[in-house]
C-alpha cells in the first residue's frame, strides 16, 4: 500500500486543465505490485477500487485525470462508462480512484444564487498481472 502511495504520488504532480477524461501513461520502471485488499465495484466490465488496492498482482500502466459538473443531472464517477472506455482502450483491468475533489467554479443568479461545482479525480489504470 506504501509503495502504491508513493508511486501515486509521484504520478501525479500536475493536473491537466480540460473537462472530460484523459489518460496520461505510466513512464518508467514497471514494478508488479502486491494489493491487500480493499472495496470493489464491477461495472462497464472494469473493477472500480473505491478504497485500498485488489488483493492481487498488479502493475499501474496510467492516470485517468476526469473532470466532471456536480450535481443531479451528473454521472457518478464510479462505473462511468467514459472512465470503463478509455480503461479498456490502453489495455487497463481495473482503476483505483486516487483522488477526487470539488471545486467551486462560479456562481449562477436566476431567481437564487447557486454555485457551480465541478468535481475533479485521478485515478489509477491498472493491468492484473498473472498470479
């Protein structure tokens, strides 16, 4: 988990001014990595890790840096068919979700002030390696 965090950590030094998903590949040694367990959502025929890391082999290929409105019309990021897409596009198993925050963006006044939010995640692409 340490070594995932570090690693994490050091993917993820910028972040990307755009809305949508982009994937930005892993460069460098690629280490196998021994997950320990954690809490799983299968969906879009990827497995989304919303806490800790699978309890198996693997090795991080990628970030997917995705930015998206908050709010009742938006999508949930976990099980989004964009992120399930681009995952399987550059050959990726699974994503842990790394990262999210909401950010103000500005106000809108039709009848009442109302914020406008935006919520922002990274999240790692991971391929599963053979046991």
């Amino acid at each position: 988990m340490v070594r995932t965090a570090a690693l994490a950590a050091a993917l993820l030094t910028s972040w990307p001014a755009f809305a949508g998903v982009e994937f930005q590949p892993y460069e460098g040694r690629q280490t196998i990595i021994e997950g320990q367990g954690g809490t799983r959502v299968a969906k879009n025929g990827i497995d989304f890790w919303t806490t800790g890391t699978p309890p198996r082999k693997y090795q991080i290929i990628g970030v997917i840096f995705d930015t998206r409105g908050v709010g009742p019309l938006s999508r949930s990021l976990v099980g989004s068919p964009a992120i399930a897409k681009k995952t399987k596009e550059v050959g990726g198993d699974a994503v842990i979700v790394s990262d999210s925050v909401t950010e103000t963006v500005g106000y809108t006044n039709n009848t009442t002030i109302a914020a406008i939010r935006n919520q922002k995640s990274q999240l790692l692409v991971l391929r599963y390696a053979g046991d």
